[in-house]
C-alpha cells in the first residue's frame, strides 16, 4: 500500500524561486495537512485541509500557499523560497469520523533554500 | 493556549530494559487526544499509541503503554524491554478540539531515545 506519497524528496532553491511540493494519498481520507520540522524541534502545522476544495491556516501559514482540488492531492506552494523556509515538509492525511483519526505521515521532503 | 512539552532531550537505556519518556500538556478544552509517534533516522513518521480524554483506561499497543495521569495532565509513554531498533525520535503530540474541527496536532519538541547494547 502506498499510503501517503510525497513529492519530490530532496530539493535545493535559491531565494526567490518558486516551487511546488506534491502530495498524494491513496486511502481516501478526507483531512490533508502540511507540516514543517526545524532541526530540534516537533512539527508545526502550516495549512491544512478537512475535504476537497477547502483549506485553512494552520500555526506558520505565512509564505505558504495551499490548493486541494483533488480529494486526493494536497499541493504546497512557495511563491518565492526565502532562507528561513529550508527545512523538512511532511505531509499527513487522516479519516472524517472514528474515535481517533490517526494523522499517517509521507516519507518528508528535505527542501533548502540558499 | 494549548501545549505540549518533553522536557528529556535524550535519554538512555540499556537493553531490555524499560524506559519512561516524559510529556505534560496544557489545554482547556475537555475533549482532546494524544498521540506519540516515532521518528527513525531514516525520518519518516510512524504512530505508535493513543489515548482519548475521555477513556477510562490507559492505552496499551504492544510494548508500549501510556501512563495517562489527566489530573497532573501527562501522558507518559512507556516502553518495556527495549530493543535497539527503539533508538529513534520520540514525538507527543495532542489533538487541538474534537475532530470534526479539522484534527490538528500540535507536538512537543521531542524525546532523542538512545538504546545501549
């Protein structure tokens, strides 16, 4: 099973430029979200997505933009890269309804910006 | 404002033996969940337990177990016999709200475990 997919894994930029981060999830889950994780600390939400065609700002949504025209696909964007955004992106998706909704996590994208 | 901290940086244990990784949490919500998760060097994120506010009994899921302590607000992770395929990054993290308010997580800065032979 795939699970949740991110695309690409490793990425350099420099500051300006734009890109865009993929991800794909194969479960039908109807909650998307990106993260991001500095070295030493935990993962900090920037947008998220409770069903196709919505999203929401998460605690650093700035610099960020998101778009969730497929149930399945949830895209990051950076208009233009800025240093302070090298870092590591996760993305997590996880069912509507249940008890708990269990966020299942992509492999990470490592991406720096020079 | 709702909070998670680990106070352990890292942390050592031998193997087969058990260890208790920290985490206290703050919200004023009644309804919430933890979680802990594990992060190998390789990176990715994997779940390992859960507890619900509400449940009367502490979560167990294998070799780990929670220690849920909802008056002192903590929700230690506890893990028994300890291999060294545990040498990882330990993350709690809890729920923000109920979940049809989007189910975001916030996580504490995390727990280093390294497992000595």
């Amino acid at each position: 099973n795939a699970g949740v997919t991110q695309t690409p894994k490793f990425r350099v930029l420099k500051t300006g430029q734009s890109m865009t981060l993929l991800c794909a999830q194969d479960m039908n889950h109807e909650y998307m979200y990106w993260y991001r994780q500095d070295p030493g600390m935990g993962l900090r939400l920037i947008h998220y997505s409770v069903g196709e065609g919505t999203t929401a700002k998460g605690e650093v949504p700035d610099g960020y933009n998101v778009s969730r025209l497929k149930k399945q696909n949830f895209l990051l964007g950076l208009e233009s890269a800025a240093p302070s955004q090298t870092s590591v992106y996760f993305c997590a998706s996880s069912p509507l309804g249940g008890s708990i909704n269990i966020q299942y996590f992509g492999a990470g994208t490592r991406l720096s910006v020079l | 404002a709702q909070k998670i901290t680990q106070t352990q940086p890292g942390m050592f244990v031998q193997e087969k033996e058990a260890v208790t990784l920290d985490c206290t949490y703050d919200t004023s919500d009644p309804s919430y969940g933890l979680f802990w998760y594990k992060q190998p060097s390789s990176g990715e994120m994997i779940f390992l337990i859960y507890q619900g506010s509400y449940d009367q009994q502490n979560a167990t899921e294998g070799r780990y177990s929670l220690n849920f302590q909802k008056a002192r607000k903590s929700a230690n992770l506890v893990i028994s016999a300890s291999q060294l395929g545990d040498s990882a990054m330990y993350f709690c993290a809890m729920r923000e709200g109920g979940r049809n308010q989007g189910g975001k997580l916030i996580f504490g800065q995390g727990t280093e475990l390294s497992v000595k032979p």
